[in-house]
C-alpha cells in the first residue's frame, strides 16, 4: 500500500525560526504560525504556504525597506490569516502592500500605510485573489488603485472587506483595473467609502474590467471636483441587487438598489 503521507509541518516564529524569511526557506514548513509581535520583513513567496497570524491587532508585518511587504510567484496557492501589513513601498512597479501573481487567499487581515508610484498602494493582484474579512486603508498609489489593481487578466473574489482613506491620482482612489484585458472581479458586502482620487472616480473606476457587486455601500468618494463614486463604461460595474449610493454615478438599479442615499456611516 506504500507509505503514509507525511503530516503537513506547522512551525512556529520566533520560538522555531527567528524569521518569516527563516521559516519560508525550510520547505517542509506547510504552514507558519506567528506570535504577537512586529516583524520587519519583504517577503518574496515562491512556494505554497500559510502564514497565520493570532490577530491583525496583534501580529504586524512591516516592511523591512523597498518593495512590497509580500510578494507571491506564478503557481504558489498562498494563505495569509490575521496579520497586519504595512510601510510597503515602491516607485519601480504596481503594489505597494501585495503583489500576487498566484492563488491568493486573505482573511482576517489589515493592510495599511503601503505605497507606489504606479498602480494598487495596497494590492496588486496579477494572478487570482480571494479577500475576506479584511481591510484596506490609507494606501496610496502615485497612479491609479489607491488600494487594489486588477491587473491584466486577473479574478479577484472580495467579501465582507472595508476599503477606505486610499487615495489615487489618476483614478480608483478604491479600486482600478488595467486598460486591457479581462479582468473579472466579484464583491459582496464591501464598505468602500471616503476614498480619493485627483482624477476620475474616487471610488471604483474602470477601463476594460467586468465589476459585479452586491450587498455593496459605495459612498463619500470624492475626485478635485466632488462627489465621485464611479467612472467608466457602464456595463462594467454590474448590480446583483440591494446596493447603496449617495449619488447615482454608479447606476444601481437593480432589485433593493437605492441611489442618492445616506449611508449613515
């Protein structure tokens, strides 16, 4: 019948491996849990791998200079769990907080403070993400996708999240997408508020990308000229119902819909 399949390897950091980097590179490490604490890191992921953290408010990734707190390769299946990342930065390429170019998963955690001079101060996603239960706040992005960029191509999956305070310059002081390409992304249950962009929409704004949200407050995004939640192609952001606005740029109508609505924040 052959032999057993060996468990999968839970280590620990700092108690087994003084480091993030330390535990990534011993390979039998399937999963790496994190005590509380701040570790000064840029990670670069090439294998597949959790890394769970005991909360956001407890556990802080920070960036350990240049570069994005994570970046994951092409092929890795990569879970990040109760964490706070922040102080990424980068003027040379898209993400300031992540870059994923594989499969993606996020919960439970808080991305923060992270920059770039191109696209997605918080996330850049290339590849496939899922995002719950997470927040992303005051990132920035010295082009557009203050807090997430859906790359060329890309499918991104976010429910239940907060974005909000990002700021962009030329458009998705939220979330923008890549001028070609089919990028896709589902949202349920998002607070994307008082967000900022210069140009374009403050809150989503969309070249080529096909948005579908529910369940949705889009409200208080503003751009230099005022009140901006949307911008782009119409048939881009689609409504599967019972989303909120407080103007009507977004063009919910759908079932539960409603526009020029206070959020009540």
């Amino acid at each position: 019948y052959g032999a057993p399949a060996s468990p999968a390897a839970t280590c620990n950091v700092p108690l087994q491996y003084p480091t993030l980097q330390d535990a990534l590179h011993d390979s039998t490490c399937d999963t790496i849990q994190v005590i509380t604490g701040t570790y000064t890191a840029n990670l670069v992921i090439t294998r597949s791998v959790t890394i769970q953290g005991q909360a956001a408010n407890l556990v802080r990734i920070q960036a350990a200079g240049t570069g994005p707190v994570i970046s994951t390769a092409s092929g890795t299946d990569v879970t990040l769990q109760g964490l706070t990342l922040s102080g990424g930065s980068t003027s040379t390429q898209n993400g300031g907080g992540i870059v994923n170019q594989g499969n993606l998963f996020i919960q439970d955690v808080l991305i923060e403070n992270n920059t770039t001079q191109f696209s997605g101060g918080g996330i850049a996603n290339l590849g496939n993400l899922t995002l719950v239960n997470s927040t992303l706040r005051a990132n920035q992005a010295g082009d557009t996708a203050g807090a997430i960029y859906l790359g060329k191509d890309s499918k991104s999956s976010l429910a239940n999240v907060t974005i909000s305070g990002n700021k962009a310059v030329n458009g998705g002081g939220a979330i923008a997408d890549a001028a070609l390409g089919t990028a896709t992304a589902a949202i349920s249950n998002p607070t994307i508020v008082q967000n900022v962009s210069q140009t374009g929409a403050g809150g989503i704004d969309l070249f080529s990308a096909h948005v579908f949200v529910v369940n949705t407050i889009l409200a208080q995004n503003n751009n230099s000229t005022g009140l901006s939640n949307y911008h782009g192609p119409q048939p881009l952001l689609t409504s599967r119902g019972y989303n909120l606005e407080d103007g009507s740029d977004a063009g919910f109508t759908s079932a539960g819909d409603r526009q020029d609505a206070t959020p009540l924040l």
